[in-house]
C-alpha cells in the first residue's frame, strides 16, 4: 500500500452526491462530512462556516461573539437521564463553551408532530427552562411549527445560541502542538449506550443513564489557563471523530490509548452485545481537551474539582508521526489508525 | 452484567506474547474461521506485536461476505414488492447487489426494516396484518437455530404474512472446501467461538483426524486470541494434532441440543453458492419441504429475478475469502472500493477483511509497523 492511499480522497461535486439523502446523511460520519463539505459550505459560503468548528465565532467591533446552533431529534425523545429538552439546550450551550465562550442567550425552534400530548411538550420545556436557568443562558426567541401525524417522530428542538468570548481567548485546533498532551473528561459512551439500550429493549442490572450535562463549570474553572489550545465535546460520531477531526484540522496525530480511556461497566457491556465500538458512540456532557504539556497536571486538577468532569483523564498525547491523522495504541501493544465511520454502527450479526 | 477483566489486561497480554515468542520456530500460517476473530485481530493490531512469521489467513466465516449476488438481488426485487417489508440484520443493509442495495431501496421509499432478533421479525408480522413480512435470513450455525424458531413462532401464530428468504450457511463444509483447495496453505485453525456454543466442538474432529491440522476454538478478546495462538504452538512444539477448546467459559463438546433440534426440525442441507467460492454441496440449510409456505423463495417465485448476476470482475472478494489473497492485493483496494462504495461484500461487513483492514490498518504501513 502506498502513500497515495492514505491522501483524502478529492472532495466530490454536487452531481457525485448520491441520488437520495439516507439517513447515514445525519450520522456525523463520512457522508455528513461529504455532505457538508459539498452542499451547504459552498452554497452558504462564508469564513464562519467555513472554518467548520463547533462554533461560529463573530467579531463585532466592541466584544467577540460566539454563534452555534443545533437539531435534535433523538429518539426515545425521553430517556434515561434525559430527555430532548434538557439535550437541546446542553448541546447548544456546550458547542458555545467548547470556544471558551460565556453562554447568554438562546433561540429555540420546535418541529412537533400532530397528536402530540400537550403534558408531553410541557414536559420537555420545563426541563428545557431548568436546564437553561443551570446553564445561564435566556432562551429569548423561539418557533413552533405542526406537522402532520407520521411526517415526524414526536418532536424536533433546533437551538441557537450566542455567547461572549473573552478578550485575548483563541481556543483554535491551529494550536495544538506536538508534545500536547490530550484530557477527556470523563466516561465515554455514556449517551450513545443509554439510547440504544433503550430503543432496543435491552435491560442491564442498572439502566444506563445519559451522560446529557451542562459543561459551563468544567469550562469557567480552567478557562483562564494560558496552556488550553482547544476543546470539542464528543458529541456525535463519539470520541474517535473528535480527535480525528482534531487531527486532520491541526495537520498532526493525537494519539489516544486505549488502556486509558474508561467506560462504564454496562456501556462496554451493550457494546459487546449490539457489536459497537464505545470509541464512536455519542456523549452529551463530556469534553476533550489539548492542553499544554506543563500545564496539563494542573488542568486535570481542577477539573476533578468539578462534579462534571471528577474522572477526567489524560487519555493521550499529540505528535508529528502521521499528520492529519488520529491514532489509538491498542492494550496489546500495536497501533492503529482512528477513521471516521463511514456509516451508522450497525450491530454485527454473528 | 459483569465483564471479566482478565480478557483485557496488558499484563496477560505481554506475558502470552513472551511465551508466543518463545514457541514460534518457523512459519506458521493460522486461518481464522470466524469474522469476528478477523475484526478482533486487525482492530487490536495484532499482527504488529506477534513475530513476522505468524501469519492469519483470513477465513470464510462473516455471513454477509458469503451471501451471493444472486441473493441480495432476490431481496431487493421482494423490498420492491407493494405491501412488503423486509426486516433483516444491519450489515445487510448495505451489501450491493447487482444494481442497488437495500438501503438503496429504503431511501427511495421501500419498507426495510433493521432487526436484531428473529422474533422481532415475527412482531412485525403481528403488527403489519396487511403486509407481507420477509425476513432475510442470513446466518452460520450461531444464527440459524434462533431464525429457525421465528418459523415455529409464524406458524403456532397462524401467520400467513410472514416468510423468509434464507442464506443459511455450515463451517464444516466450507472448511473442508477451503482444505481441498491446493492454493490455500494453512498450518492451523482458530476454530469459531460463537458458532462452537451450538454445535460444540465435536464437528471439527475432521480437521486433524482428516487433514491433520490443529484447532483450537478461540474466544473474541484480542488476550483469547494470543492464548489460542499459544496452544496451537504448544500441539505443534509437542508434536500433537487435535482440538483444543481456549473459549471453555461458552464451548461444551457436544454443543446446544435444544438450538440443534430447531435446526433439525426446520432446516434441511441444500447446496449452497458462496460468493466467490462457488456452489458447495450440503453446505446450506434451507426450509424443510413441509414449511414452504414460510419459504419466500418459493412463495413468490414470480417476483424473484430471472438473470443471474455478475460479480464485479475488478473485486477479488472470492479470492480473499478463500484467504488466497489479501486486501492489498486487490487494485480496487481503498480506490474504487470504500466502505461507502462498497464494490464486493468483505468491505460492507465490519467482520469483512477489507472493511476491517480499511479501518484498521492504514496506519501499520504509514509508521512501518512496531514489530520487533
């Protein structure tokens, strides 16, 4: 095999898309990768998006604002420690924070289906205002529109928000720098597991729980250390696709041990029935961050003073061996490269 | 659920590696049966830390990579069937066909549903009185007996709705296939884990008594795998030949009798074409005369294509599922086929070679490896 096969393949036209959207479209892998890349950045062009980052970060002449925003449409729309409400607000602001941003405000849009329970939607924007009032932001503009029964699964929430980003703060994948050290902070899977679990029925001794969370504090705690060079939560597409992503925007290698990483005992367990790898299941409420190597002790300090991030870990470290690319040294010893999945996890079937 | 850790220590793995080291005296080629050994042993990296002269052949053993063209072909005509649902397994889904694939059909607007066990299939049929439910069945010895109880289920129910077209497939025959083939060359056999809960380990007593290799059926954990390797050395390095089980917290000698039953009271051997084998006489079950009504292929004959298809000529599939040639032989390799454009079936399948290989193991080339 040769160099050539490593190279990204030549970004496809819009007539090399396939015929039909398919729902691998929305799974945070390749084809969304494709999608975007081909469809919405040329035809929205401009540097905010372009950048492809969790956030759009503006700059308006007197302070810098931070812009995101966000769909959801999990299904079960309630589930184990959590529920789309509380998911649509956490996501939002979490993208907000991930660029170091003070969350402060926020607009929410809702797709809801006809047949909806009115005690179902009451639900959801209660937590949807308890988590907002946790996160410190107002959600100060909305929408509300109906769609036929079976033209949507429920509801859909979009979110946009807006944050503050403070002077002199450049929290940029541009950063990283061989010899970083990489912190993720917490369990991985956590999100993904607990959905699957329950849309498939599947019962373990103890329900997993949503690891859907709020990650202002973690974020406000560390956020004046000099050494910080980014953060991304691991949302969809799981750990792996973050420091892939990572990887490919800073043109170096994080390299992630899998000795390191820590999953919960149910989460490593449903991934061995439905045949998943945890590495790409989504979380809610965890954040990795490239930290510089002689502040990294100090990082992870602090963040095991905060509830959210109390099993924080170094789980890695960045160097120059394969630019562009994510690798995860295996417990026996080798090591691999980390790609972005191309479709959905499908369960293996022997 | 409680996991045991031992299967994932460092520790047992440096110390299995040591002795692996220490045995190994020459060449040793080691075919893999199982698909889920395959994608253990690429994802893990393991040919990167074993000594160069241990190599895995990689073996027949994922079901989606064995079912032939001819077959996705039939489904996809059954998904374009009104008032019909297709439930199947995930890595179905994606396997191309001659001209489309079913999750092709399912985003232009065909019912194709993902299920994980047979009796959700079943569901389906109770709930969908109006549709015909076909449940494409594919399978080795581990799934069979549980797709065989969704007929027994249909028919206590009185379902007139729900059939299945089956691509059921044995070890035993492929194995022997693959041993009569003079351009595979195998040492050792890392017997199938999940298949060998159900049929024990008294079928593969042929291969040593017959063809005088050793066995030893492995469990999935990469620490499984290098104690499997371990005591296929050990047979050699004491002269024996015969069948080892490593995996004895799930393989018994005599396997399931009760999932054997089902299987014997639903299926009967048929031949079999495997895509890239060829056609392999009693290597397949289908459904037993007296239960046709469940069998789709015969209940909508009329709907089933006529042409048989092509294989893709620039797909070495066959080749490498005889474990004859490796990914990296094939041109198409990585080029004009990816696990998005899958050409052949062992790039759909996360237990295929080349999906595993695609994933796993760029890397080993880009750093030249960390062999010693």
């Amino acid at each position: 095999m040769n160099r050539q096969r490593l190279a990204r393949s030549r970004p496809l036209t819009m007539e090399e898309l396939p015929d039909v959207v398919q729902i691998a479209h929305g799974s945070g892998g390749k084809l969304t990768h494709q999608l975007i890349e081909t469809l919405f950045v040329p035809l929205f062009d401009n540097p905010c998006l372009k950048a492809l980052g969790d956030q759009a970060i503006l700059d308006p002449s007197t302070e810098r604002m931070a812009l995101s925003t966000d769909a959801f449409v999990v299904k079960p729309y309630v589930f184990p420690g959590g529920n789309i409400g509380d998911l649509a607000v956490n996501g939002t602001v979490n993208d907000l924070l991930m660029g170091g941003a003070t969350p402060a405000y926020l607009t929410a849009s809702f797709i809801l289906e006809e047949g909806l329970p009115t005690k179902e939607l009451a639900f959801v924007a209660e937590s949807m205002a308890i988590a907002a009032k946790k996160a410190g932001v107002q959600i100060v503009a909305g929408d509300t529109k109906v769609v036929e029964r079976g033209a949507a699964d429920g509801l859909y929430i979009t979110t946009t928000g807006v944050g503050f980003v403070p002077k002199g703060l450049q929290w940029s994948p541009a950063h990283i720098r061989a010899g970083d050290v990489v912190i993720v902070s917490g369990t991985i899977g956590d999100h993904g597991a607990s959905v699957l679990a329950h849309r498939f029925g599947i019962d373990f001794e103890s329900q997993i729980q949503s690891d859907t969370a709020c990650l202002r504090e973690v974020v406000m705690a560390v956020r004046d250390l000099p050494g910080i060079r980014c953060m991304r939560d691991p949302t969809r597409g799981g750990l792996a696709t973050t420091v892939q992503e990572l990887s490919h925007t800073s043109g170096l290698n994080l390299r992630i041990r899998e000795t390191s990483i820590v999953l919960q005992e149910d989460v490593r367990g449903i991934c061995e029935v439905l045949g998943l790898d945890a590495l790409y299941l989504a979380n809610e409420g965890k954040l990795v961050a490239v930290v510089a190597p002689e502040e990294a002790d100090e990082c992870l300090r602090i963040m095991r003073t905060v509830k959210e991030s109390k099993d924080a870990a170094v789980i890695g470290e960045v160097t120059d061996d394969i630019p562009g690319f994510a690798s995860l040294e295996t417990y026996i010893g080798a090591v691999r490269v980390l790609d972005l999945l191309s479709l959905d996890q499908l369960p293996r079937i022997c | 659920m409680k996991l045991v850790d031992e299967y994932r220590d460092p520790a047992v793995a440096r110390y299995l590696l040591e002795q692996i080291r220490e045995l190994c005296d020459g060449p040793l080629n080691i075919m893999e049966i199982c698909g889920g050994h395959t994608h253990s042993i690429v994802r893990s990296g393991m040919e990167q830390v074993l000594p160069p002269t241990i190599k895995f052949v990689h073996g027949p053993g994922c079901p989606v990579c064995v079912t032939p063209t001819a077959k996705i072909d039939q489904a996809i005509a059954l998904a374009r069937r009104p008032r019909t649902i297709i439930a199947t397994y995930g890595d179905m889904m994606r396997v191309p066909g001659s001209s489309s694939s079913l999750l092709q059909e399912k985003a232009k607007g065909a019912h194709v549903k993902i299920v994980y066990s047979s009796l959700d299939a079943v569901r389906l049929a109770v709930e969908n009185p109006d549709s015909e439910v076909v449940f494409f069945a594919v399978g080795f010895e581990t799934t069979i007996p549980a797709n065989g109880l969704s007929v027994i289920r249909a028919k206590q129910l009185g379902l007139t709705n729900y059939s299945m077209l089956s691509n059921h497939v044995l070890v035993p025959p492929v194995i022997r296939a693959v041993l009569d083939d003079p351009a595979v060359r195998i040492d050792a056999f890392l017997g199938p884990g999940h298949v060998s809960t159900i049929v024990g380990s008294q079928d593969y007593e042929f291969i040593p008594a017959e063809y005088h290799r050793p066995v030893v059926i492995s469990g999935f954990e990469p620490n499984d795998i290098l104690e499997s390797l371990f005591m296929i050395l050990k047979q050699r390095r004491e002269g024996r030949c015969e069948v080892e089980v490593q995996y004895s917290r799930a393989v018994t000698k005599y396997g399931n009798p009760r999932a054997l039953d089902v299987v014997k009271d639903v299926f009967s051997p048929v031949e079999q074409e495997w895509r890239g084998i060829g056609a392999i006489a009693e290597s397949g079950l289908s459904l037993r005369e007296e239960l046709r009504a469940f069998d789709a292929y015969h209940k909508f004959h009329d709907w089933m294509p006529l042409q048989r298809p092509e294989e893709p000529s620039e797909c070495v599939c066959g080749e490498i599922t005889r474990g004859v040639k490796e990914p990296r032989d094939c041109a198409s390799f990585g080029t004009g086929c990816t696990p998005e454009r899958p050409l052949g079936a062992c790039m759909v399948s996360t237990e295929g070679t080349c999906a595993a290989y695609y994933r796993y193991q760029l890397v080993t080339v880009q750093t030249g490896g960390v062999r010693d």
